[in-house]
C-alpha cells in the first residue's frame, strides 16, 4: 500500500470519559502544564500526525471536566512547540467570535514557532451561551454562521498572502530592508468583514497553516468540501463512516477539487486489556465513577436539548434538530435507535467518550478494527482519545503503535518537518507566485 494511516491525538486534560479524572493512576487537568507537555511529547514518540486541542468561547460547571477550565489553545501550542519538534500543533479557533486579523497574525506565528507545525480547526460555534461573553444578544444563525466562516477563511488566507516569500531581504549595504514590490495589501470589504491589511508577520511557513473542520451539517460538508485539508468526523459504524466519506469526496470534486484533497479521521476512545472482558471491566470501572448529572450535562451538549425533564428509563426521546453539534446528535440518535437505548443507557454511552466511538479489546484487536475502517476507505486515519492521562495512552503509543507499524500501515519514522508533509499536503503557492513550482512543506 502507498497510503499511509494518519494519526492525531484528540487531547483532553480532564481524559476522554467524563470520570476518568477519577481514576486512581490519572493525573487530570486542562492547566496541567506538566500533563500536556507529556502527553504531546508521547504523541510526537509515537510519530504522530498532530496533537489537537478543542476549545469553545464559553464555559461552566455544566462543561465536560476536560473542558470546564482551560488554557486558551494557541497560548498553549505557542509553550508546546518549544518542547516538541516534529508533531503538528493544531486548535479550535472561532470564526464567530473572533477577528480574522488577530487570529490569522496568531496562527502564522504559532506557524513560525513551531517551523511548520500549526493547524486550525475552523468552527463557527455551538453554543448560543457564547454570545453573552461577546457583546451580542444573541447567537447567529446556522446559515449566517456558515456564510461568516466562509468570508472569514478568505480574509485569513489573503492576510496570510500580505508578503510574498522572500520579501524580507536585510541588505545591509543597500539598506534595503523589505521588497515593497512582494508586499500585498488585501483591502478586503466584504458582507461581514472589512480588512485593509497587510499583516504584520511574514508568510506561515506552510503558506496557509492546515486548515480543519468538524462540520457535519450541509452547510459544513460545502464549507469542508471546498476549504479544508482535514476533517474530524464522529461516526459509530463503518456503513455510515463509508457512505460519509463518498459524500464529502463528491462534495469536494464538486468544489472543483482533487477527490482526496481531504483527509477523513473520525475520533474513536480506545481501551485496552489483556482480554476483551478486562477491557470492559475498565470501562465499567469509570462507569460507577461518573456523576449521573454531569453524564447527562455532556449528552444534553450533544444533542442540543436540555434532557433532564426526561425519564431516564424511557426510550430517547425523538429531538428536533438544534443547529448545534449536528453531526453528534444525528450519529447518537442513530445508535440509539439502533440498539433501542433508553435515555440513561446513551446518557451512560456518551460518558464515556463524548459521542466518539469506544473501541476495546487487545492491542491486536484494536489494530485490527483500525485497519479495517482504514483500508475500507471509511477513514484516512483516526483521531485518538483515551479514557484518561497518561497511562492509557502510552499504551496506545506502546502496544497498538507498533502492530501498525508492522503491517505497514503507518510510518515508523518521521519523514517531514512540517504538518503538511506528514499528511502528504501541498504548499500553497502565493498567488502572485502561483505559476512557479512549489514544494511541499
């Protein structure tokens, strides 16, 4: 096989169940310095693609534990990209509650800090509660958003074009600092934005940091289709997975691009034992450790709906849709009527991984489902969760690693510096410099 499996860590401080904090052998915390810096530095020995941080605009005690208090993600790959070398850094950055000149200025530098390493998951926001820390009444609508991230993305990439490679030249016995002849001033005004321009920072060392996205919606499958370079998908069976995948690939040649411009990694929990049974054993462990209203808190999350007016021994109730985590609500209510739960069996399912799919079993086992989703096409490769930090995660990078490593599915050694080089992306080409020949990375 020529493909190659991608992998990310999907990080979380507090640990992917929402009580594996409890866990006797976990260390915990989205502050936990120490904890991140080791968690990455796993990832990177275990030659993965990119350690990634979610993040939202609002918080609460109604937050997952991993997400209640937290760093602000760029801050934090900012302090990580001094302590790793080769692992892709990437966040979660609002388009509907930010400025497209701060955010592509603070992207393009965590993208020279690290040499290459930055990528931005592109959200528009899924809770209405964020509106409350921004000045605004009220939260945008699911269109409106969309519409905004678009213009938002071509506002970010333009500012990035501010200066052409090779437009800071320092001679000193001219005294000739910069080209003005490779500056470009974006004067951009468009339905939501308004952006002079030029940036105040060279061109990212990857010309455009890599560009992610999780939307699941309509609206999120054109604006991946036609922009992103990765997507994070939530799916529970390979049947779904598949019939995604040909969607977004035909979405995306649509868009007038390559059918495999984008690669495809759905998140999957994974927990392993010596034996099928001890894995389950583990889960049922965290299980009897998750607070019922804090389990419940994520499932309401996902679906959109406050569900504690529901009897929990009821089957789960038919929702309209929110307009928020679309893709989320959509894969639970199918499991859910799939395996006809009640309401406290998929508030308990989703404890353990946020709607992501839990997989256990031996390492064997486990790099076996891997392999299949990936040489079906139902996957590029996976973003990965553990239960908890940092045990069950070097297992993960000791004991499934290598097994794929061994069938040829995944590189044994680093072969790029950058992000784009890891998962075999080009470089953009500056516009003004579109015709000339460019490598990757």
């Amino acid at each position: 096989m020529n493909r190659m499996m991608h992998l990310g860590l999907l990080a979380m401080g507090a640990g992917g169940h929402v009580a594996g904090w409890r866990m006797p052998d976990a260390e915990w915390g989205s502050e936990n310095l120490s904890l991140l810096r080791r968690m990455a530095q796993a990832a990177e020995r275990g030659r993965f693609d990119l350690f990634f941080l979610a993040d939202a605009v609002n918080t609460g005690l109604d937050a997952h534990p991993g997400m209640m208090v937290r760093f602000e993600p760029l801050t934090l790959l900012s302090a990580l990209a001094m302590c790793t070398g080769r692992i892709g850094l990437g966040a979660t950055v609002s388009t509907t509650y930010s400025e497209p000149y701060n955010v592509a200025r603070a992207l393009a530098s965590l993208d020279h800090l690290s040499g290459g390493r930055a990528a931005w998951n592109v959200v528009t926001g899924s809770s209405p509660d964020a509106a409350a820390n921004f000045s605004r009444d009220s939260h945008p609508p699911h269109a409106e958003r969309y519409a905004m991230a678009a213009e938002y993305l071509q506002v970010a990439k333009g500012l990035w074009d501010s200066w052409e490679d090779g437009a800071i030249v320092g001679d000193k016995a001219s005294g000739t600092f910069a080209d003005g002849t490779k500056m470009h001033v974006l004067n951009h005004e468009g339905r939501y934005f308004k952006v002079k321009g030029p940036l105040n920072i060279t061109r990212p060392p990857q010309g455009y940091p890599v560009i992610l996205q999780a939307g699941a919606s309509d609206a999120g499958r054109d604006l991946a289709a036609a922009t992103a370079e990765v997507v994070f998908t939530v799916q529970q069976e390979m049947d779904a997975a598949l019939a995604f995948a040909q969607d977004l690939r035909d979405r995306c040649a649509a868009a007038g691009r390559p059918r495999d411009a984008i690669r495809i990694l759905p998140g999957v929990c994974i927990v392993l034992g010596r034996d099928a049974a001890e894995a389950k054993a583990r889960i049922a462990e965290l299980a009897k450790l998750a607070h019922p209203d804090a389990a419940l808190r994520v499932l309401s999350d996902r679906l959109g709906h406050d569900l504690s007016r529901f009897d929990l021994d009821a089957p789960v109730p038919e929702l309209p849709p929110s307009g928020m985590m679309q893709g989320h609500a959509v894969t639970l209510a199918a499991v859910a009527r799939r395996h006809r739960m009640t309401l406290r069996e998929l508030r308990d399912y989703t404890a353990a991984s946020s709607g992501h799919r839990v997989l256990f079993g031996t390492p064997e086992e486990v790099a076996d489902d891997l392999e299949a989703w990936f040489r079906s096409g139902a996957a590029d490769g996976f973003m990965i969760k553990t239960t908890h930090y940092p045990g069950p995660f070097e297992e993960v990078i000791d004991r499934v690693v290598p097994i794929l490593v061994r069938r040829g599915l995944f590189r044994a050694e680093y072969e790029g510096s950058t992000l784009r080089e890891h998962l075999g992306l080009p470089r953009p080409a500056h516009p003004a410099q579109a015709s000339v020949p460019q490598p990757a990375g």
